[in-house]
C-alpha cells in the first residue's frame, strides 16, 4: 500500500445529518484498520469523528445547498460551493489524496467536485432509495456508485453500469442485536413499543400516538410499554396522557443507548429515514414506518416501501394515519405475534451486514482499477 515509503489518503466527503455521517464513520473506522490515511472534509457546521476517530484530520470548507427562494439566495449558495471547491482543490493537493469518497449533501459536493476535476478516483455513497440532489449531480463524476437499496429511483440508466449495492453501514452494537433471535412476545408477555423520530416525527407522533395507544382493549394496555422519543415541551401532555389511561411509558428527548432499545422492543413505530430503515433491518426488529412527507423527492416512501415490499415491515403514510387507523394497527399485530415474527426475519434477510466491509473493498477496488465498468466480481461483493 505505501508508495514512495508514504501511505496514499482517503478523503471522505460529508456532513449534515448522521444519515450521511453514521456510514462515514464506519467506513472511515475500517480504512484505517486496513491501513490507509483518511481525512474528513465536511462544511462550516460540519462535526468531526469524535473521540473515536480523533486520528481522523478534520477540514472544514465553505458550501451551501442550491434550494432558496430566490435568485439571490441559489446565487450566494453557488459562490459559497465554488469558493469550498476551490479550497477542496488546493487542500487535496497539499494533502496529496489519491481518492474522494462522497456521502451526499451539500456539503460533500466541493470536495468531490474538485477531486474528479483532479482526476483523482471518486466513489459516492447514496443512503437513500431515492438518488439525493447532490449525489444526481455528482453521480456523472464517480467511478462508481455505491447504493444501500437495490433500486436506487432517479439514477440515470447511462450510470448504472457503475453502480453496486453495498447497503447502508450500520454501528456494530446494533448489529449485534440482528444476531439475536427475535423475543416472540407470548400471550401474557410484556410488549414493548419503541417510538423514535426526531424532530420531524415529534409533533405528529406526540398527537397521535398517546391518543390511539390509550383506545387499545384493557388487556393489551395491561402488557405494554411505550417507549418514546418525546422533544421538547410535548413531555409532560404526553407523560400525563398515558397516565391517564393507565399505561407504562417511558419518555425522553432523546435515547442514547438504541442498540439495547431496539433488543428490548417487540415493535419499532417510526419515520423511515435511510439510517432508521437500515437499523430497524440490522436488529431484525419490525417496523411501522410513516414516512416523513416532506422530505426531499420523498425519500423516506421509497424507503419504506422498499422494506415493507421485503415483508419487514408495514408502511401508513401521514396523510392516511390517524388515531383509529393507528389503534387498529396496533391491536393488529400485537394480537397477532406471528406477524411481528414474519416480519421481523424478512427485515433480518433485508439488511446487509457487511455493508462497510463491501463498501471498503469497493473503494479499494477502485483505487487499484483503471476506472472502467465495475467488475463482476466487484458486483457481487
């Protein structure tokens, strides 16, 4: 691996959500196990590795996302990514980088810009099955493409050929959790609903959730936990509502310890993000999944449907979801547990556990090619 007594360095290219940056650390963390120099390129407001990977150099550039109102806005956010390319290429060859990984968003376009401007070998990184804004822009540069879902909507057919589903790399502690057999939940046996979505599931969940929850027949409230992701001043309504009826909750802004959360649940409630559907499939956990309607090109239906198509789970959009349909799924599987099993092994068979394993050997493959076609090998990795 060393040329010139020097080992070559990997550039990763991300930042904004843990959607983007969760994959970038895992392959970032193999990498360097491998041997090879990595650095992280991400924008202004881009975090580093952590404490983790504090080896990692960390280069901050300027970006902006091409989405305002108005000319004036698209043209000052045209400036700032033509200002972060500039400053991705003089850093890419003072550091002399051998290739680009991207991982979509903004903020990953200088840099990967600028890396296949210098010729160097460029691998993007799509999470979503929907083909995001920056990775369509910048898929025509990559020598390949690597996709978690095995139809990624939106991909040009003229670059399919450099496309290969290495999944979504997922924290190891929650793929442990998939290693486990799924707890079928018995007649008298504790239920446990785990409800997750971050700030753009907090309001719809908060209403919905506590309403259908306490509707449920006395005998299934008796058996269940909620277990809720619950954001700002909502925590006390929502606390004081399953009081109410009677029902075990328990409610936090956030939950850092979701590897033994989603071992402990009998059923995921949640947005269906790349991150969520990777790690719902990872733990092998069951999924009722309403996507966030307001995403971009509505990614997270895609998501969705791409898992529940599998038999992992079940998809509700937010416009058909109220507290009585809500009430009547539940009721549904949890009185039913052979459908919480079924579901919970087709969402095991969909995920891919060695996804940052292929995405590595992709990377290297591609450092080691002459840019071509992928290989059939490098397909089947």
């Amino acid at each position: 691996m060393r040329r010139n007594g020097k080992v070559p360095l990997i550039v990763i290219a991300a930042g904004g959500t843990g959607g983007h940056m969760f994959p970038a650390q895992a392959l970032t963390r193999l990498l360097i196990e491998r041997g090879w120099r990595v650095a992280l390129f991400t924008d202004s407001r881009g975090k580093d590795f952590g404490p983790d990977l504090a080896e990692v150099e960390t280069h901050r550039l300027s970006a902006g996302a091409l989405l305002g109102t108005s000319l004036w806005q698209k043209g000052v956010a045209g400036l700032r990514l033509l200002r972060g390319s500039w400053q991705a290429r003089r850093l890419l060859r003072r550091l002399g980088a051998k290739a680009v990984v991207g991982f979509g968003g903004y903020a990953s376009v200088p840099t990967v810009w600028a890396g296949a401007r210098l010729g160097l070998k460029v691998v993007i990184h799509e999470q979503n099955a929907v083909i995001g804004r920056a990775n369509r822009l910048l898929a025509p540069k990559a020598a390949a493409i690597a996709t978690s879902f095995a139809t990624v909507k939106g991909l040009a057919e003229a670059l399919q050929g450099r496309s290969v589903r290495t999944g979504n790399p997922v924290r190891a502690a929650i793929a442990e959790v998939g290693r486990r057999p799924y707890a079928v939940p018995g007649a008298k046996d504790r239920l446990i609903l785990l409800v997750t979505g971050g700030s753009q599931g907090a309001r719809v969940f908060n209403e919905l959730v506590p309403a259908a929850v306490c509707r449920l027949t006395e005998e299934i409230k008796a058996r269940l936990k909620v277990v809720q992701q619950v954001r700002g001043s909502d925590l006390e309504p929502v606390a004081a509502t399953y009081k109410a009826c009677g029902v075990e909750a328990e409610l936090k802004p956030f939950f850092d310890d979701m590897p033994q959360r989603l071992a402990q649940a009998t059923l995921l409630l949640c947005r269906s993000g790349a991150s969520t559907v990777a790690e719902a499939a990872a733990a092998g956990r069951p999924a009722l999944m309403v996507p966030y309607p307001f995403a971009a090109d509505d990614h997270q239906r895609a998501n969705a449907e791409a898992l529940a198509a599998a038999g992992g789970g079940w998809m509700i959009p937010q416009s058909a979801l109220d507290a009585d349909r809500l009430t009547a799924e539940l009721q549904r599987l949890f009185t039913q547990p052979a459908l919480l099993v079924r579901a919970a092994g087709a969402a095991r068979a969909f995920a891919i556990d060695d996804a940052a394993r292929r995405l590595a050997d992709l990377v290297e493959g591609r450092l080691t090619s002459d840019g071509g076609p992928l290989t059939t090998g490098e397909r089947a990795a």
